[in-house]
C-alpha cells in the first residue's frame, strides 16, 4: 500500500521557523525519495509522491501566500545511490526538505548528508531505532514508528503468551540488524530465550535454506527481521515447508496490509499463509474514530490502494498545521 506522507507539514513547519526565511527564491522544495521499484515499492514508491502532493493541496499551502515545489527519485535501496541524490537535489536543485526514506542503510546515510548541509530530513518510512539513538541527528525527525515500538509490541506480546524460544530470519543489512537487536533485547528481558539466528541478501527470492534452519531450530517463534517482499516471500515458503503446521509460529515484525494482500487472503491457501502469524500495527484507518471513512478512503481514489498506517501521523500533522500562520 501507498503512504500518504504530509508533506505539507514540513511547509508548515518551515512557514512558522526560521528555515522558511532560508529557503530559496522563497519557494519550499521537498524531495521524495524511497523505493520506486524495488521491494519496498508497493508500500512507498510512486504513491508517496501522489500523497505528498495531496497533503499540499490539503494543507492549503497557495492559499496561504507558499510555493512548494515536490521533486521525487527512486534510491534504489542503496545508500550510495540515495546520498548522491541527496546531495544533487540540496547543492544543486536547492531543495530544503527530504522525507520518506525506507530502507534504514539508505535513511541513515541521508541523516549525515542532511546534517552536513543543515537542512531537515522528516523519516517515515525507515524504521531502525539507531535513527533516534547512537544516530540522533537535530536535523532529522523520526514518524510513525521504530524498531524499538516494533520489538516490544510483538516481541513481548508472545513471549508473555508462551511464546518464549525465538530463532531470527533477518535481513542483511541495517534495520535487519537493528530488529533483530532490539526484539532479542525485548524477548530476552521478558524471560524468552533467542535459541539462533540466519541472515538473508536483501530482496531474497529463495528462503529454502533460511527456512530449514530457522524450522530445524525448534524454536517456537520465527522471528521475522525483515520486511516488503521479503517478509511475503519468508512466509509464501514457509507454508510450503509446513513450518506452522508444524507447530512453530512467524511474528511479523514489520508488515503492511498491502502484505496481507499480497499473500492471498482471498485464496485456496491464505490459512495456510496466514495462520500462526503475529504482527503490531500503529494503526487501523477503519477503527480510527478520528477519520470519516471517506477520509480514510481518499489516496485510495487517487493511487488505487488503500492507504497505510504511517500515512496517519502524516496527515495528523498537517490537520494540526492547518492554522499555522502565513507569512
């Protein structure tokens, strides 16, 4: 599922601090960058660039005397790739704020940049708690959630359950890393014990290997530190494996609705899939007594999909940004 990121509030925000008054030609740039194509497509991508130029429109920023121009770029999941960009779009393209940023080796190595050039960075898609922690940077504001929230939601949800033998299918790089940390830290302080862990490439297309290990453990939770298509591929293959059938349970630490989707839920096999599976989510549009329904509705008119939990506090700071002063 698409994000809606408010993007309008970070105009609000520059319109009310003296950032504003820094900006060039008097106009707020604000970059976009995330994953067009890759695995993290479906939950970012080109529908964050569609929400932030609906949370423009909503926020009101040319009725409000502001001139806010979207830029967008695909990182590729690389960080490399993602601070080049970053630093084309600040030195050459003057642009004054980057957001959305999944993939926390990208969103990590963006916060240096950002820093280095004392510009603001507003992430919502990375999750590694470093962002906030050994990482804090005062240009960089971390939303939504973190893999501190991640881990103690669902981690010390099962281990209080009974689910106190873990083994760890993690992603290879960053917020694989920090995932896994911290839900290890969470089950282990609650009284669980991690019995192992297996790392995996980023974007994974065969988990066999990952997965005999992870059942030959007898842990009876897999933990999954990983996220987008490699979580929906972790679980696809366990079923075939009969991994829950077996007895053992996945904890989803980081999954989407747009995951749900993506494995069936509709299907022949979707209990197969979907049994024995445990995830947190920050939020739920259609029990959200805040939101009309239409509201929740709205980036799925426009994108095709139905928005996703960090689309929430996105458009929670532009509601909160609407009487911000004009200059």
């Amino acid at each position: 599922m698409k994000r809606l990121f408010s993007i309008a509030a970070v105009a609000g925000a520059l319109a009310c601090g003296t950032a504003y008054a820094q900006t060039a030609d008097d106009v707020t740039k604000i970059g976009v960058l995330n994953d067009m194509s890759g695995l993290y497509s479906d939950i970012t991508g080109p529908g964050s660039v569609v929400a932030a130029q609906m949370a423009v429109e909503d926020f009101g920023a040319k009725q409000k005397g502001m001139k806010v121009e979207i830029v967008s770029a695909d990182h590729q999941n690389k960080p490399d790739v993602g601070t080049n960009i970053a630093r084309t779009w600040i030195d050459v393209d003057k642009v004054d704020v980057i957001v959305d940023v999944p993939t926390s080796s990208v969103a990590l190595a963006i916060s240096e940049v950002v820093r280095e050039k004392n510009k603001v960075f507003l992430v919502s898609g990375a999750a590694a708690s470093d962002l906030t922690g050994p990482k804090c940077s005062p240009n960089t504001i971390h939303w939504t959630y973190d893999t501190w929230a991640l881990a103690n939601g669902t981690g010390k949800a099962l281990v209080k359950t009974g689910g106190d033998s873990w083994f760890f299918l993690t992603a290879d790089y960053a917020f694989g890393h920090a995932l896994e940390r911290d839900t290890a830290a969470t089950v282990e302080a609650n009284g669980g014990k991690v019995l192992g862990k297996i790392r995996h490439p980023l974007n994974t297309s065969d988990f066999s290997s990952y997965l005999l290990q992870a059942q030959s453990s007898k842990a009876k939770v897999i933990g999954l530190a990983n996220a987008g298509g490699d979580t929906i591929n972790s679980i696809k293959q366990g079923a075939e494996f009969g991994i829950v059938k077996g007895g053992q349970n996945f904890a989803g630490l980081l999954v989407f609705i747009s995951d749900v989707h993506a494995l069936g839920l509709a299907s022949a096999h979707a209990g197969e899939r979907l049994s024995g599976r445990v995830l947190t989510s920050p939020w739920r549009g259609e029990v959200d007594p805040r939101r009309p329904k239409s509201d929740v509705s709205d980036l799925g008119n426009h994108n095709g999909r139905t928005r996703e939990h960090p689309s929430s506090a996105g458009e929670d700071r532009v509601r909160g940004l609407r009487s911000a002063p004009s200059h």
